[in-house]
C-alpha cells in the first residue's frame, strides 16, 4: 500500500476543514434575527417563523458540526486513519457537482452556485493533491 507522501499538509489541510465545518455547524446556532439579517444581505427570504424548520436548522447545525469533529480526528493521525481521510476527501469531490445542482435547483444565484461548487472542490481537490504528490 503506497504510504501517504505529505502527512503534515494533508493534516493540516483537513484541520483547516474541520474548522471550517466547525464554524458552519455553530453558524446554525445564531438567533432567527440574525439568521434573517444574514439572509438579506445576499438576496434571499426570510426563514418561516416555524418550530419545525427551527429543528431542522438547529439539528443540521449539530451534525455538521459532528462532521467537523470527526475529520478533525481523522487529521491528528493521517495514517492510522487513512480509509476515513479517502473518504472525506471522495466525500468532498462527490460533493461539490451535488451541491451545485441542488443549489441551482433550488434557485440560489449562480454566484453562490459557484461559491458552492470552489469551497468542496477545494476542500477534497487540495488534500488529494498532497496525497497524490511524491
């Protein structure tokens, strides 16, 4: 089995990620007043003052933030971890055409579309980099 060429980017990389993943997560937590602030700023309509999608958000925010955690474990041993650090890196590449058809599917302005699309891309495409590279 071909040993990991550059463990510490790839650590360092995924780190990054699962900060980023961390913030997304704890982004899901911020009062409805401000969620809607947020929303305005790019365009978009208010949430619906539902319980529901309340629950949904809050319990999306949580697991997203499980992910997170999960690749920042994965990142403090690349190798004893290596199918998960795969997987996430597949996760991401996979991701990021899913993400841009859901978004355009759901009406979202193609520059976030394209935000969308760069964020996962380079978010699998970067560690795969080091991984591939002698």
């Amino acid at each position: 089995m071909k040993k990991f060429a550059r463990v510490r980017y790839i650590a360092r990389t995924l780190q990054v990620l699962a900060i980023g993943w961390i913030f997304s997560g704890v982004f899901c937590f911020i009062p409805d007043g401000w969620m809607n602030t947020f929303l305005g700023w790019f365009g978009a309509e208010q949430m619906p003052p539902a319980i529901f999608m309340s629950y949904v958000l809050r319990g999306a925010g949580l697991i997203i933030a499980g992910v997170g955690v999960v690749i920042w474990i994965a990142a403090t041993d690349i190798v004893r971890y290596r199918p998960i650090v795969v997987a996430i890196i597949a996760l991401h590449l996979i991701a990021a055409p899913v993400f841009y058809v859901m978004d355009a599917v759901i009406g979202m302005p193609l520059w976030w579309r394209v935000m969308d699309f760069s964020c996962f891309f380079v978010a699998g495409g970067v560690p795969l980099a080091y991984y591939l590279c002698p």
